[in-house]
C-alpha cells in the first residue's frame, strides 16, 4: 500500500528536518517518494525565499495538484507545509481515503521560543505565535479520526543535536528531548 505522510507544525518547528530523516529512511527502499511543499513555490531563480501572500493560494493548490499526480504514479508522498488548521488537512486525507493509502499525520512540536530562534522564513511574532497556538491546538478532523488507514504521531523536536529525532529509535534514550509518542 502507498503511503502519504502529512506534516504539520509552526515555522521552525523541525518539519524540514523530520522531512531530511524521512527521504534519509527511504533512501535504497525501492519507494519512489515526493515531497511537496508551498514553500517551493517561493522560491525565486537565485533560490532565495520570496513570499507573497497573494500567491498562497496558487502555491497551495500546486501542492495538492502535484500530490494527485503522485498518487496517479502510486509514490509515496510527504506533504511538507504547516498544515495548521484542520480544513487544510482534508483535501489530503480525501485523497488517501478515495485511492486507499495509508496515511500519518506528523505534528512538529517545540518550544515556541526554540522554534523563533530557528525560523528561516521571518514571519512576524504575531503570525508566528498564531500558527503555533493553531498546531498545538487543533486535532484530525473529526471525519477521519478512526479512519483504520490513518495514524498521527506528535514528534517533538526542541533537542538540536542533529541526529534522528527518534524515528527508528536508534538515538532513543540519549536525548529525552527527541521522542515520539502516541
């Protein structure tokens, strides 16, 4: 079975970096796995970050587009954008639902403060705090809850020492800070 995993959590959370520990699992699986993220499409030819939010929209929807073409290929896929608020989730868990992938949702948790020190993209504290609060906040919409193809993981990632975030539990029990739980 294909499978999408779906990331969500504030800006310098550690999405990215869980992301980088996902494609470093793959690697020699045989899986043929896409990333999408609305962050690319900000990316100006000098490879420097430029948002505009007028364009969020645009950036969002060649996400969801990129994904359903994924799927049409049958590539595992990590969804790599804040996915803060429930409704940004559904149009992900629909398509898991309408073409039977698994699915995990992964929620990028830290401490607000250590998460300011290390956003790269300069949202302004109040955006910042907002998003934060968000993620923290919300759950799965209720519709996918029990979905048996559906799992969602809190990853907590205030440690920097660089290494696994305790995905296959070879760094577990050396950093308290990096852990998984259910």
């Amino acid at each position: 079975m294909a499978h999408m995993t779906i990331m969500r959590g504030g800006p310098g959370s550690g999405k990215s970096r869980i992301v980088a520990n996902l494609l470093t699992l793959y690697t020699g699986s045989g899986h043929q796995l896409r990333v999408y993220s609305a962050d690319e499409f900000f990316i100006n030819d000098s490879g420097e970050y430029e948002f505009d939010p007028k364009w969020l929209g645009r950036a969002h929807g060649s996400c969801l587009k990129g994904c359903v073409e994924s799927i049409m290929r049958g590539d595992d896929i990590i969804i790599d954008n804040t996915n803060s608020k429930p409704q940004e989730l559904i149009p992900y868990l629909a398509l898991c639902q309408a073409f039977s992938y698994s699915c995990g949702v992964l929620r990028a948790l830290c401490d607000p403060e250590v998460a300011w020190a290390r956003q790269t993209h300069d949202v302004p504290r109040p955006k910042f705090d907002e998003i934060h609060t968000t993620v923290a906040q919300q759950k799965i919409p209720k519709l996918f809850r029990d979905a048996p193809w559906l799992f969602s993981k809190d990853v907590w990632t205030d440690c920097n020492c660089g290494v696994s975030l305790g995905l296959r539990g070879d760094h577990e029990g050396q950093c308290t800070n990096t852990y998984l739980q259910r």
